[in-house]
C-alpha cells in the first residue's frame, strides 16, 4: 500500500509527560501551543512501563498522553520503545546483553546495548510492537512511526558469532571462497572450518579503537557490513509488524553521528520510508559539516527528509556547550529546511529534571517561563514554519554535482596500516564538499550505487574500495561525457581489500590516464609544495608520485626528490574528463582544482557572485523556486545583488539588502 505523507510540515519533538505529573500536562500543550508547535514524538524510551513485567502490559498512562494529544490537534510520532531494554530482561535473559569490542557482556544500564541477534530480544520486542501497533495502528493522529533510537554500536557475542558464520556461509558459499576472498594464507589463518572462525574484537584479529586496527580487513569489513545487517532486520522486523495494523503511515527509524560509522545509512535507505536525521552540531564545527549531513540525509532517498532531534539551546553531552547567540537557534534549523527537511522537531520539548540530561536544552525549560529568550526564538520560528511550511513541504533540491560517499570505503580506508596512521575518511570528503558549499553550488552526496548520468561532475575523493564494475561504470560516465575527479589512495582494492595488482589506480587507471608508482607520507608538522602555474600551495598527508599515461599535468611537486613531477593531472576520456589530485592540497590549492573543474563544467553558484551568506534552493512541485539566503555568522553580510527584487516569504516584503546576523531570508520571484 502507497504510504501517506506527512499531513503538514511538523514543528515538534521529543515528549515525554510520563515522566511528570499527570495534572502538569494540560499546561505543557498550552505552551506548546503558544510556540505553534503541531506535533510530538512520544513514547521512546518506555519499555519499563508499558511492560513492568514479561507479558504483563500496561497502556494506560500512554492511552492517556494520546489521547490528550489528540484532543490538541497534535500530530503523533509513535516511537516503539526497544531502544532501551527494562531490568528484568537483563536478570531474566543475560544473552539480550551486547558483548562489547573488550568481549565484557554488559549488564542492565544505559541504552543501545542490545545484541541484534538475541532471540530473546527479538521475540520481546516483537511481542511488544505487536501490542503497540495493534492498540494505535488505526488512530488517525499518529503521522509516523519511529522505531527503536538511533541504531549503532556492534555486539561480539557467541550468537552474533553464529550468526556471522551463517552470513559467511551465505555470502562466500564454500571456505575456498572465503579465505580466497580474505587472503587467508598471510599470518597462517587459513580456515579449515567454519566454527574456526571468530569474531574481529581485541580478543582476536583487531586491536586498538574499535573499526580502526585489524589483521584481517576482509574478517572485520565483512563483519561490519553483517552487523550494520542485522541491526537492519531488527527494524525491518519490526516494521512489518506496524505495517500489518498501519499499512498506509510511513515507518522510520532516527539516523545520527557524523556520520554512524558502525550502520551502513544507504542500504538502510530502501526500508525507510522517509529518512530522519538527528542533529547536533558543535559549537566549534564550521557550517558547512552540517549542511553535508543535510545534503547527505536528503539524498539518501532523493527526497525531503526529517530533522528528528535537534535542540533549542545546549545539549547535555558535548564538552563545551556555549549557548546560541541571538537568532543562531533559527538559523541553524533554517539550514536544515533549506537542505531539504521537512520538519524540525527537538529534542526535547520538556526538559528533564534527573538523569544524564537535565542539562539539555528544552522548549520549556526548568524555570516553566515563556518570556525567556530562548522560548521566543522557538516561537518564533514556529510561526515563521506556520506562515511558509505548506510552501515548502515536498519541495526538492537540484543538483548538477555529487561527491561519493560510500560506507564500504569509510570501513576499509580506516582500517588501512601503512603510508600514515592519519587516514581519516570523513575529513577528506569535506575538503571537497566545502569548495562547492563556499561556492553556493548545490551538490548531493551520493552512494556508489547512484545514477551518475544525472550530474555533470561526479567528485570520489579516496575512493579506496573499488567493488567489481564500478571502475567499468566510471569510465562509461566519463566516456558518455562526464566529468569525474578522485586523489590519492583510490582504485586500491577490491571489496574484500584485497589489492589490484598492475598499479594504482588500479580500475581507474585508464579513466584517469595515471599510473601511481608509489606514496610519500607527509609526517605531521610537514608540508610539501605543489605549484599552479606561477602559485605554491602547501600539500599534507601524503603525496602521490605520478607518471601520466594520457594524462596532462595541472600542477606539480616543487619539493622533495620528486620536484618537477606530477601532483594533479586531466584527462581527457572519450567525450569526457577525469581529474586526480595526488595530495591532500591545502583549501587555496584544492580551490584552484575545483575552480578549473567548475569552468570545464560550465557550473554556477546559486548567488551569482561571490559571497560569504550560504545559498540553496529548494523546488516545489509546481516548479517555484525557493532561494534560501542563510547569514551563518555573528555578523551582518550583504545580500546578493541577484535577489535585491525578489520576495522574502517570511516577511511579506522586498528582499532586505542586508542580512544581519544569524538572519535568514526565503525569497521568490
């Protein structure tokens, strides 16, 4: 059955009255409602009390907050509680404790730590969804249904290791296979059975920060990719009993991190029903991270998406947690809408007053007030998401660039030992996403698994794991016409890391015209030179030493034994052009790269001109274009001379010519 979509753009979040007077409620909604706030997620984390003992269920106080709820005029995100397992679970059944990364089992505390492949924990958790959606499938206030929270961490536990060794079997078919695949003969690990093979802990083949260290990358990738697995077949069991009761509401579970290593965020996206998103950006993070993650949520599926959590001042976990200056609350969720949420709801509307976060910022706060300034930026903005949400709500985003971001490469470039222990993927890939966020060119953050014909750049920054037929899928796109660009450390593997013989690299070779002879590490405090013409610029982590097979040199080593040499190369291929960067450039070097691919694409910032304030858009389906123009500074800025006639549907009136700080306009012709 087609899934409805979401009656109306949700200004809301996380709301928990069970754990305050019943006689306090009432005044909550009134408040609520003084911040145009419509909707409310409700019953995350209450397994202990909707189920004090096995079997025995207890909805009253639940059947309560719905139906004060509903009588509101709410929208309801029903969450199913088995995020957070109740004592007599961990006393009853000890095997529903995850086994961590050290081999400990943990005991009753916390959250997340339930081990995906407990039968116990699946057949619970089933027993309680089935009673959750059989009493509320069919109320006509619930909009959504949120499952579990916020997935991640892996278990180590003998039934994970069965169950691993079921997934080895099914993937790989015999043992042949499988230590051909892992490359088993080094180190003398050859498997001559399957209960021989154990799972990638400190205890065995991995050491050091989880998803870090490993003597067998295949074992811990594989491992990794069945974990993020059988995380996803608890939700996917649990969907399908919410779909038996409510088949037409959409179904989802809230993504978080930056991104969660440890779940694979584009296989879980065909089961999600709408993506949702989490988000928390530090004090510290440039602006331009989150609108990755934004930008990364939105094309997971291609469409808008759900800002889940978000706060309305500080959070109770990141070290330092400065409050947000006057009008950075709105403008920092403003940034999501433009990057394409159709929500925004916070966690939390009413802040706790026990437990790890009291502290964490809340619609109402301890003191109850209304006149503080935090409560009137929050009202603020709902009527502001009242006044132009019905304009927005399934509106989409345009984009002729996409960067690859791929888990299997986040697990397999991580665990690399060799050249620098400084491989970090996720900082790579924002040296590339930030060029086009300064340059106000929208891009999508794709998946290797994409439609690459619908862009006109296609950016893989250390596209390390190339699985069989993407390097033919590459060098389809660029001959059909394309334009791709990679760097340093890609085309190396395969997708069980094992190398490609013949040189790097490897199936891109031909694509980008380039053969790697060999990689300099750059030792921390080092820099080496790379010219543009008559320009230097500082180049860090490694250095690629180059020879071109076709390829023409744009810039070159001015340093070390290699001076003279090639640091970043074109290509002509086909109709075509690919770019390999050999280094990570510092930000000036890799704009000169960038700003050469961006002629050659005949590519254009949204703003029409060079600009500090961060430009998106957003279509509707009727073809109007929305123009977010967001001020992310503690200053004023300018506006773009290209929008000085147009129409800002917050206020009403002309386009103002200056932005003041944290301001945000939405303007239209």
């Amino acid at each position: 059955m087609k899934k409805k979509e979401l009656p109306r753009f949700l200004y809301g979040g996380d709301y928990n009255p069970e754990q305050w007077p019943e006689d306090t409620w009432s005044q909550d909604i009134k408040v609520f409602k003084q911040a145009d706030i419509n909707s409310a997620t409700i019953n995350v984390f209450s397994w202990a009390l909707l189920e004090p003992r096995e079997g025995k269920y207890d909805f009253s106080k639940l059947d309560r907050i719905v139906k004060n709820l509903s009588a509101a005029d709410f929208d309801i995100v029903m969450a199913t509680s088995t995020a957070a397992m109740p004592a007599w679970m961990f006393k009853k059944y000890p095997d529903v404790a995850r086994v961590d990364y050290q081999g400990r089992r943990h005991v009753f505390g916390q959250r997340h730590n339930f081990c995906p492949n407990s039968a116990n924990y699946q057949r619970l958790a089933s027993d309680l969804v089935e009673k959750l959606a059989a009493r509320y499938g069919d109320n006509p206030h619930i909009v959504a249904w949120h499952i579990n929270n916020e997935y991640g961490g892996n278990c180590y536990c003998d039934n994970c290791a069965a169950a691993f060794r079921q997934w080895l079997k099914d993937r790989y078919q015999t043992l042949d296979n499988l230590n051909r695949a892992w490359n088993m003969n080094v180190w003398s690990h050859t498997i001559y059975d399957w209960d021989e093979i154990t799972v990638p802990n400190e205890l065995g083949d991995a050491w050091g920060p989880e998803g870090s260290e490993t003597i067998v990358a295949g074992l811990s990738i594989d491992y990794l990719r069945f974990q993020s697995e059988s995380m996803q077949k608890l939700f996917k069991m649990e969907k399908a009993i919410i779909e038996k009761h409510a088949p037409s509401i959409p179904v989802t579970t809230n993504f978080h991190s930056l991104p969660n290593k440890m779940v694979d965020y584009q296989a879980w996206a065909k089961d999600q029903d709408i993506i949702s998103y989490d988000s928390y950006p530090a004090y510290d993070m440039p602006t331009y991270h989150p609108a990755f993650l934004y930008d990364l949520m939105r094309t997971l599926k291609h469409q808008p998406f759900m800002l889940m959590e978000s706060t309305p001042a500080q959070v109770n976990w990141q070290p330092y947690s400065p409050l947000k200056r006057p009008g950075q609350m709105r403008a920092t969720e403003l940034q999501a809408v433009a990057h394409g949420a159709d929500t925004v709801q916070f966690f939390q509307l009413k802040q706790a007053t026990g437990g790890s976060e009291k502290f964490h910022g809340a619609v109402i706060a301890h003191s109850g007030r209304t006149d503080t300034r935090a409560f009137k930026e929050v009202a603020r903005l709902g009527q502001d998401l009242q006044k132009v949400g019905p304009t927005i709500k399934g509106s989409n985003s345009q984009a002729r660039v996409a960067i690859i971001f791929d888990w299997s490469n986040f697990w397999s470039f991580e665990y690399v030992d060799g050249i620098t222990k400084d491989l970090q993927y996720v900082p790579i890939i924002l040296d590339y996403y930030r060029q086009f966020y300064e340059r106000n060119i929208p891009t999508d953050v794709i998946s290797v698994d994409d439609d690459f014909s619908q862009y006109d750049l296609v950016v893989a920054p250390v596209l390390y794991m190339v699985k069989p037929g993407l390097g033919t899928k590459i060098s389809r796109y660029v001959k059909d016409g394309g334009h791709f660009m990679t760097s340093f450390m890609s085309g190396m593997v395969d997708s069980s890391d094992n190398i490609y013989t013949g040189g790097y690299p490897g199936p891109l070779k031909d694509v980008t015209g380039v053969w790697v002879e060999e990689s300099d590490a750059i030792v921390p405090g080092k820099s080496t030179k790379v010219a543009f013409g008559d320009h230097e610029y500082d180049a860090h982590l490694m250095c690629d030493i180059i020879h071109p097979e076709g390829a023409t040199p744009l810039a070159k080593y001015t340093s070390e034994f290699y001076a003279g040499t090639p640091a970043v190369t074109e290509n002509q291929y086909g109709k075509g052009m690919a770019w390999y960067v050999g280094s990570r450039l510092d930000h000036d070097g890799l704009s000169r790269v960038i700003d050469h691919a961006v002629d050659q694409c005949d590519l254009h910032g949204l703003a029409g001109e060079d600009s500090d304030l961060e430009v998106t858009k957003r279509v509707t389906k009727d073809g109007q274009e929305l123009y977010f123009i967001l001020n992310m500074r503690n200053e004023a800025r300018s506006l773009p001379a290209k929008f000085k006639d147009y129409h800002d549907l917050l206020t009403g009136e002309t386009a103002q010519p200056t932005l003041q700080a944290w301001n945000v306009e939405i303007l239209t012709k």
